[in-house]
C-alpha cells in the first residue's frame, strides 16, 4: 500500500523542533523524559513483605472462591500456573490447587502508594499517577542527577526497595506511550530505556497489541488485515487507517511512528463513580434485587461525599449481572436526586433477561463542577 501522507506539522513535533523565545530567536525544545514506575505485583509484594511466610510460595490477593471472588494480583510464582488478575478464583485454584489466597487489604495498600508517591515528589512535581501502583513522571526539567533520567529512574527504584520493602519496575523514554511499553520490557524489578534516537527501530518491530488503546478486538481486527507490527501499520496511508478505523486511525498512525504528544497531568479528573456488590447467592427476582437498592445506594451516597465539591452529577447508572454471565446497564440524565431513580433503573435493567443476578452496581457519570453548584447537590442528596 502506498505510503500515506504526513500529517500537519503540529501533529508529528518531536523534541528536534525548534521554537522562538520573546526575542525572537530560535531555540531548541527541551527533550522530554518521561519515566513510567510501576510496582511489581503491587498488592501480592506488599502481603509478602508483611508475612515472610508467604514469599516463594503461589500466592493471589482476591475474594475467596466461595463468594465468586476475582484475582485483584498474583505474585509471580502464581504466573508460572497460569493464573492472572481478573480470574475467578476458582479458577485460578483449579489451575493451581496449592495457591494461597488473601483478602485484599485496601488501606494497606494506599498508605504504601502514598508514601510511594512521596519518593517521586522528590524528583519532580509533575506526577500522573495511574493507579495504586503505577505513575508517570516528567522529570525533563529535573536537576536531579544532572537530569539524568535513567539514574532517577534508578534512585527511585533503590529507595523504593529499601524504605518500602517492595519492587518497582520502570521505562524511561521520550513519550508517556513508549515509558510505558518500556517499563514492562524487563519486569520484574528492572529498567528499560528508549533513547530518542532508538525510537523509530524499536516502534518498526513492535507488535501492534502493545499500541496504546489497541484491545483484543481491534488488534484481532489489524491482525486480520495482515498488520502485526507497527513496520506493517506504516504501510497504510492515513486515508485508509481512518477510513477504517474512524479518528482512531490517526491515533494509529502516529503511534506506529512513536509520536505520543500527551502531556503528564497531574490532577486526574474521575468521570464516573460506582459501586457494585456480587451475591454469593443469586438474586432469584426483581424484589430481591430492589431490596439490595437501598444499601447500594447508601454506600455510593458516603463515596460521593469526599468528591462533591471537584465534580457535579451528570447522569445515573445502574449495572446488572446475570447467572449467565450476561451484563447490561441502565443509564439517564435526570434531576432526581433520590434513590427512584436507581430503582427505576433496575427495573428497566433487570427486564431486559428477566433472570437470576449475580451482581448489582449503582453509579453516578462525573463531569467537574464548580463550588456552589458541588454544594446544591450535596444539599439535595442530603
């Protein structure tokens, strides 16, 4: 296929581009360093930290097997059987019957994240974290090290070992895309580094699942089309990517090029807000699910608190699983701000397959909001 055109200018800027200073003369952009860290098996490492006992030894954090518990982590013994997160634990058992499963212990695993957080505040304040256990840095204007990325990188993942008794990996690299690629290169508790000039050989052999955004449905969807690597996927012109894969096609063809102009934030803005219980027993008809509502709804009520004066509620969700395994949700913007409309929504759901559930969620669709309209609908909640 042809070669497609090069997009606007805008579009491809890389750290060799030039800008102008109040002068009036030209200077060279300062090259971007990003360093993505993320934790190895984040809750597994922490429960062995905390019990010595369980080091060595296949070990999951999840809900008990019993309660339709899932996998949250594994450590990396529990890999070698196959067993990974999302997993029903009775799955990951049968896979490995001598694995040991812990419950989750939440507060736990904050208090480490924070003080995680506190190690790479040290290098720089533009932190975006990700999760518990995975942040990005910008550390482009960092004098630590001389503004050596890799020994940063390097001096986080010391301190992090010594002072929180766990292991981190890391990637360092031009862009948020390739750090992240980076630091599952040589997991666990190693480092990888992408150079700006090792950007287009190390993007042309990369596979095209490893794209950020690209899922299994559309890397099945390339691979259908004969592109497997990002050398493939730079033989489609823009045109036909975005013909058939819509505006993502340009997200497509940037990335199979290494260009990744997201910048690092550092506040996250949460765009929904939920809560879900799954039953040990199914919940055999609409009464017994419309009994559950008021709980449910209490629960996301206390969460929404904290967050009601950065955001304001723009719609309402309810989420249904069935013993078949089969989900759906119920959704709508409404001024409600009682649990009806929850309970409306549940009947709507549970209709559609009028069948056993095995799960229920509620939740509230979060835009930002200033003060005083937090205040209204915390006032109306109340």
């Amino acid at each position: 296929m042809a070669n497609a055109p090069m997009p606007e200018k805008s579009k491809l800027q890389t750290s060799d581009d030039v800008q102008a200073t109040d002068d009036g003369h030209a200077k060279k952009a300062v090259q971007r360093k990003i360093i993505h860290c993320d934790c190895d098996c984040f809750y597994a490492a922490i429960e062995m930290r905390d019990n010595p006992e369980l080091q060595g030894k296949p070990l999951a954090v999840g809900g008990a097997s019993d309660r339709r518990g899932v996998v949250a982590t594994c450590n990396y013994e529990a890999r070698r059987f196959g067993v990974h997160s999302a997993m029903p634990t009775a799955t990951a058992l049968r896979h490995c019957p001598q694995l040991i499963v812990v419950p989750p212990r939440m507060e736990k695993y904050r208090e480490v994240s924070r003080q995680a957080q506190a190690i790479f505040a040290d290098y720089t304040n533009l932190i975006e974290p990700l999760s518990l256990d995975e942040a990005y840095l910008d550390v482009s204007h960092s004098t630590a090290f001389r503004g050596s990325a890799t020994l940063i990188a390097e001096d986080i993942r010391r301190r992090v070992r010594q002072n929180l008794g766990i292991t981190m990996s890391a990637g360092i690299a031009p862009n948020k895309f390739l750090a992240k690629v980076a630091s599952d290169w040589n997991k666990p508790d190693g480092q990888f580094v992408i150079r700006p000039d090792e950007v287009d050989s190390f993007v042309r052999q990369l596979p095209v699942k490893k794209l950020f955004g690209v899922g299994k449905v559309t890397a099945a969807r390339l691979n259908s089309l004969g592109i497997n690597t990002c050398e493939d996927l730079r033989g489609w012109a823009l045109e036909a990517l975005q013909a058939q894969f819509g505006s993502f096609g340009m997200r497509l063809y940037e990335l199979s090029r290494g260009v990744d102009q997201r910048e690092v934030k550092i506040e996250w803005q949460r765009k929904s807000l939920s809560v879900e219980t799954t039953y040990v027993q199914d919940l055999p008809d609409l009464a017994a699910c419309l009994q559950e509502m008021p709980a449910l709804y209490q629960d996301m009520l206390r969460r929404w608190q904290p967050m009601a004066s950065r955001y304001r509620v723009s719609g309402k969700f309810v989420k249904l699983k069935f013993d078949n395994f089969v989900s759906t949700t119920a959704e709508q913007s409404d001024d409600r701000d009682d649990a009806t409309l929850f309970a409306a929504l549940l009947s709507q759901a549970f209709y559609r397959h009028n069948r056993p559930v095995r799960l229920i969620g509620v939740g509230l669709r979060l835009q930002p909001a200033d003060q005083r309209a937090a205040d209204q609908l915390v006032l109306a909640l109340e």
